[in-house]
C-alpha cells in the first residue's frame, strides 16, 4: 500500500514563501560528482554551519535514500517535498537521480519532487521527469555573458569533451536558457538560482534576471 502525503502544488517552502513555515523538504544526496567546476564552488567539506544544499556527510545510493526518505517522513510527517540537490549535478550521471525518483514514487505518489541542477545535461531527461511527476526544478544560472563565464566557470564536461574558457561558458549558458524554456513550455514550476560572485557578476545579475 503506497504512503501518501496530503501535498499541493503550492506546498514547496523554496518555492512559496507561504509554505515556509508549514512544510518542509528532505535533500537526497545521490549525485556524487558534478559535470562543471565553478570557481567558487566547494564540496569537499560538512559541518554545522554548512545546512545549504550540496553538501553532504556522505553520498547515499538510490536505495539508501528511499530508506531515508520512508524514514524522514514517517519522523517528520511535515515534509512535503523531496528534493536531488547535490552534492555534484543530478544530472553528472544522471541514472542515480532518475532510479531514486523512480524507487520514490513507487512507494509513494503524493509527495512533491524536486531537483536542482546547472541546466548543462538535463534537456534528453525532461520528458522522463514529467513521466515521474517531478515538477519543481532549480537550475542555477551566474551570468549569461560568456565573456563573464570565463570568470566564473573553469571547465565543463559536454558530449565527452571537456570545454574550457569562452567555449565552455557559451555553451552552458546555451544549454541553461534552452533547458528553463524547454521545462516552462512543458508546465514544470522553474526556479533560477544565482551566486553573487563579488567583483565578477554581482552588477549583471539583474540583466540575467530580465533575460531570463
């Protein structure tokens, strides 16, 4: 018998300032490496003052997260959300994040789930994720200036390849602005997170917002 949660669409406390009070979300950390390197990014490290998304004791395989959410829920019956923040991209290799959305929603098919990602290689698994009904997505988006890029981001990792400088910045951000159109046209509810990297982008984010 699957365990249902009485969640609504407008119950994402990262999404609803209304709902941040009421529920709660539980990350799963399943994606355990990352398929571009920003330069202010660190995830080689925890401790009590670090509670955002992506970072992790430990990674935890699909079926160790099914444990912990079945765990966390049944502790706190509050959580409305589940949530593949990290600690890498979700979508690095993609597989363990669509096995633990998939072990998820077999046990149970009320419950919101999310997932956050760099936007890089999410495009070929949209239509997979509106298979699986996860319906919030974070896609994190610096700059859309290339030439800002460089700055910003040192490599990524596409087709096999490994992009560096304007090359790299210009495709991610390519990918990043088709992958948001691709999941509004599709009715998935699109979050864009930025990093006030001081010196480098803190005066182009408002033009990345009216862009996007």
């Amino acid at each position: 018998m699957l365990n249902k949660t009485r969640t609504k669409p407008n119950h994402h406390p990262c999404f609803y300032s209304k709902a941040k009070n009421k529920y709660g979300r539980v990350h799963l950390p399943v994606a355990p490496s990352c398929n571009i390197q920003c330069v202010y990014c660190r995830r080689d490290y925890d401790c009590v003052h670090e509670n955002r998304p992506g970072v992790t004791k430990e990674v935890i395989s699909p079926e160790q997260a099914l444990i912990s959410f079945e765990k966390t829920l049944k502790e706190m019956p509050f959580i409305s959300v589940a949530g593949i923040a990290g600690p890498g991209d979700a979508f690095s290799i993609p597989e363990l994040t669509l096995k633990t959305f998939e072990l998820i929603r077999n046990k149970n098919t009320e419950i919101s789930l999310c997932v956050s990602t760099n936007g890089l290689n999410i495009k070929e698994y949209i239509p997979l994720l509106s298979d699986l009904n996860v319906r919030y997505v974070t896609i994190t988006v610096n700059c859309i200036d290339p030439v800002m890029g460089t700055n910003i981001y040192k490599w990524i990792n596409v087709d096999g390849s490994r992009l560096t400088g304007i090359d790299a910045a210009g495709t991610l951000i390519e990918k990043q602005l088709e992958a948001i159109s691709i999941l509004k046209n599709n009715n998935f509810t699109v979050k864009v997170n930025s990093v006030v990297i001081p010196g480098i982008n803190e005066a182009h984010l408002l033009d990345t917002i009216i862009v996007i």
